[in-house]
C-alpha cells in the first residue's frame, strides 16, 4: 500500500496541552513512514486547509517537536470558525476534500472540541460520497471539559490545577488583610454552560478557605446568595467567591453578557466577576478586589498537570493508532479505571455521538445549596490536577518554549475564499 499523508489542525481556544496532543500525532506518525508519509498541519486550524495554507512538519527536527509537549498554546496557530452543514456550505466540504486530494492526503486528524467534532464527522461523511475516502479522526481537547462520553478532557486538568492553586493563592493574600481591607475576592473562571473549571476552585475548603462558586448549572438566586457571602464574612471575616463566565440569571440571560456574539453564534462573555462583585458592595459595603483568569487560566504551562500533559500525550498518539487500524469517525478517550489510586486507559467514541454534546456538571457533583462541591467532585476532581510536569528552563529563568518554522508546503490548487 502507498503511503499516504495526514493532516492535522488545532481548533477553537487553545490549551496549556494541546501541543502535546500535535506531538503524540506527530511522533506517532513519523515511526510509521511506510503508512504515513508526511503530516501536514494546517495553519490557523481548519482555515489552513480550505486556503491551502499547510505547514510541513516534517521540515521540524525531533527535538522541537518533541519540546511541543511543554509548551503551551498552539504551536500551529488555531481558529474559531465552524464549517456550516453540508446542505448549507457543501462547497467548503468540497473544497476540504479537493486539498485532501491534491495532497494525497488520507488521514485527517482534527484537535479540538465539539464544534471540531461535528466537523470531523462531517469530513467523514462527505469523504466516502465524494469517493475519496479520508479517516477522520477526533483529538479532543477543551477546557471546560464538556466533551461527552470521555471521563475528562485534555486541557481541563491543566485549568483546574491552575485555578484550584491560584485561588488558595488569593485568599491566603486576601486573609492577611482581612481585618481593616480587603474582605471579598472575586474570581471569575471560564465555563459558558458547563462549570467544571468553577468547581476546581472549590477545592480550596479543604485548606480551610469559605468560598462561594457560582455555577452554570444553578440559576443565579441573588438574595441567596448575598445571604451567603454575609454568612461567610461574619464568621470567617473573609471569603472567595468563583465565578463561572455562563452563571446567568432565571430568565436565561448571563451576569456577564455583552449584547454580541463570536463567530460560532455564542454569546460573548466577560465582566462577571465586576457584576459580582459590585453586587456585593452595593448590598454588603465589603471591600473586593476581583479578577478573570482569562488567557492565563489556559496558557498556565508552568502549572500544568502532569497528568493532563500525559493524557494529552497519549491521545494524539492514540489517534493514529486508531486510523492505521483502519478507524474512522471516532474519537480517543479517557477511560477512568480507578480514583484512588488513579488509573486510566484510552477507549474511544463514535463521533456521531460526540458532536455538539455537552457534557454538564451532574447535580450529585453540587451541594444542596448550590455554592459548592461535593465529596464526590472531589474525588473526580483531584487525580485530575495531580503531578508536575515543568517545562525546562533557561539560564535567565525563563521557560524555554519553542516556536516552530512553520514552512509552506507548496500550493497545487487555484485560490479559495471564504
């Protein structure tokens, strides 16, 4: 059989370990030159491959691809752009297909979440149709760990541990003025429906910290929780509140909206944390300070999980094992054996079940009164941000990330817009 070459593009926000997921594909793919030829990543994700625009990795030494594995962000370059349905935009699918061709390419690996996966599986679709078979495998990857089926999500592990160390940070900061300053710190977190990234900040009440979370999945009830803030204070003289970006009030709408929404349609979120805040001093009279995590929750390479870069790893690899098995339309997963001790094994989903599936918070993981989490997240939540994997640093202190050539491969095929 002729060998035939893969794609692979990163996709939407990116993470602290999606780069390691691109080195588990490429690695895994370079000890297989007699199946897979080249890997061609796409510059800006999916866009790359509709402009032709693709980046040959194998113009890359081992040695910085191998440093992808610590450094964060997308060493390919990403984007947020959905592909329509087929029966709305055939002709980008066409397109996508027409590249794949004109490339030889065979194996399409797509590194992102559920937007990614919907459009993976639509490769798939369109691919056999059109008599050009691609296999089409899914890399997940987000930080608000929503992908169904899969126990976690690349990603999220590296978020949480970056939360969860950054808020007992902040409140240690923040019980040390307590007395004549400060008395509320605000945080808020990403998480637009699904608030696993709130829930890691939780974990600061097991090193004695009062805090209040403010999740997706409970309606805002304002004199609720003004009560409990005022609870928290008058007992502890101090408290940190975790605030998702999706926390919304009855009626749907979220504290933080902004009247606009991105290219996939979303509303556009930030400013939950000022909400919350100034909420609690127009009500209250407390001092605050608060802050948005923002870029730094999901950049924190310095603060990764060791077990999210092993996992991240381990499904890229996974990936291509799967398509050289002759595997198409699915996505590896994390399967958890055990949380004490922590052991986990990949398994994988069918796409047609991954796309555009959101996976929320179970109730069970929430207390009663809906500012907290249960022992039970706890024990998901923990095996999740434990380890150290620290990226080598440089005589001058610095992390030493590296940043790729990116050479073009040469384009075959006339100009496309989109």
């Amino acid at each position: 059989m002729t060998a035939k070459n893969a794609f692979y593009a990163q996709s939407g926000g990116v993470t602290a370990v999606i780069n390691a997921s691109a080195c588990g594909v490429i690695e895994a793919c370079r000890k297989h030159p007699d199946k897979i030829a080249n890997v061609y990543a796409g510059r800006n994700g999916i866009i790359g491959a509709l402009t032709e625009d693709l980046i040959d990795t194998n113009q890359e030494s081992s040695e910085d691809i191998a440093a992808l594995k610590h450094t964060p962000s997308g060493a390919f370059g990403s984007c947020r752009y959905k592909l329509k349905s087929l029966e709305e935009n055939q002709r980008e699918y066409e397109r996508l297909i027409e590249v794949f061709k004109a490339h030889n390419i065979g194996y399409f690996f797509y590194n992102g979440g559920g937007d990614s996966a919907d459009t993976c599986y639509k490769v798939s679709q369109l691919s056999e149709k059109m008599g050009f078979p691609v296999q089409a495998i899914h890399v997940p990857k987000t930080v608000d760990n929503d992908l169904p089926i899969t126990d976690n999500c690349p990603g999220f592990g590296s978020v949480a541990k970056y939360i969860a160390v950054s808020s007992l940070e902040a409140s240690f900061d923040v019980r040390s003025m307590a007395k004549t300053s400060t008395k509320v710190f605000v945080l808020e977190v990403m998480g637009r429906h699904a608030g696993w990234i709130a829930a890691a900040g939780g974990l600061i009440e097991d090193y004695g910290i009062p805090v209040v979370i403010l999740f997706p999945e409970v309606e805002f009830d304002q004199e609720k929780f003004l009560a409990t803030v005022k609870e928290k204070v008058e007992k502890f003289g101090y408290v940190t509140v975790v605030v998702s970006e999706g926390t919304h009030w009855p009626d749907g709408r979220f504290l933080a909206e902004q009247g606009t929404r991105d290219s996939f349609g979303h509303a556009q979120l930030g400013g939950a944390a000022p909400v919350v805040a100034n909420m609690i001093k127009d009500a209250l009279g407390y001092k605050f300070h608060w802050a948005v995590a923002d870029y730094l929750q999901r950049a924190a390479r310095h603060l990764a999980s060791k077990a999210d870069v092993d996992q991240a790893y381990a499904l890229g690899e996974a990936a291509v094992e799967l398509a050289l098995k002759g595997h198409n339309s699915i996505m590896p997963t994390v399967v958890r054996e055990s949380s004490s001790p922590y052991k986990w094994s990949i398994g994988e989903a069918p796409l047609s079940e991954v796309a555009n599936v959101e996976k929320m918070m179970p109730m069970e993981y929430i207390t009663e009164d809906g500012f907290g989490i249960t022992d039970a997240c706890k024990e998901y939540l923990y095996p999740l941000i434990q380890g150290e994997a620290y990226p080598p640093y440089d005589d001058n202190g610095m992390p030493k990330y590296v940043t790729l050539k990116g050479v073009a491969v040469p384009r075959k095929l006339a100009d496309f817009e989109i």
